[in-house]
C-alpha cells in the first residue's frame, strides 16, 4: 500500500497529473532507474513510463515510503 501526503493528494487533483498512475507511482519507488537524495532528506526517484514516453519523477519523504509528489520530469536526462 502506498501512503501519501495531503500535499500530494491535492496536487493530483491538477489536470497535469490527474492522469499518473499508482501503478506508475509503485514502479518508480521500488524499482527506480536513479535515486538522489536531497538537502532536506526527501529522496527523488525516476521511472520511464513507457506509456507516456517521459519519466516520471516521484519525490518521498525521508522515511522512504510516504508520497509527496510526482509529475513527469520534462529535464530529466539519463
């Protein structure tokens, strides 16, 4: 089961973003193409979605397991 934050849960709601899967979102935290950790400890990871043909950028909190955001990452370069 994935957990999100009240953050994220409002920013679905974006017409942007309304169309991310979970399953999208579940691929990207367990099987990431990259990982960086930030400053303030929040951890990005990338998936490509092959469906949408772009990656998909899931930022979590510390813990490693909570969502707080994902969008398709436009700069993202492997």
């Amino acid at each position: 089961m994935i957990k999100f934050t009240q953050y994220f849960l409002h920013t679905r709601e974006r017409p942007d973003r309304k169309r991310i899967r979970d399953e999208w979102i579940l691929e990207a935290v367990r099987h990431p193409i990259r990982e960086a950790v930030q400053s303030d400890g929040r951890i990005r990871r990338w998936k490509w979605i092959e469906e949408e043909d772009k990656y998909l950028r899931v930022i979590l909190l510390p813990d490693g397991e909570t969502v707080h955001n994902a969008f398709f990452d436009r700069d993202f370069k492997e």
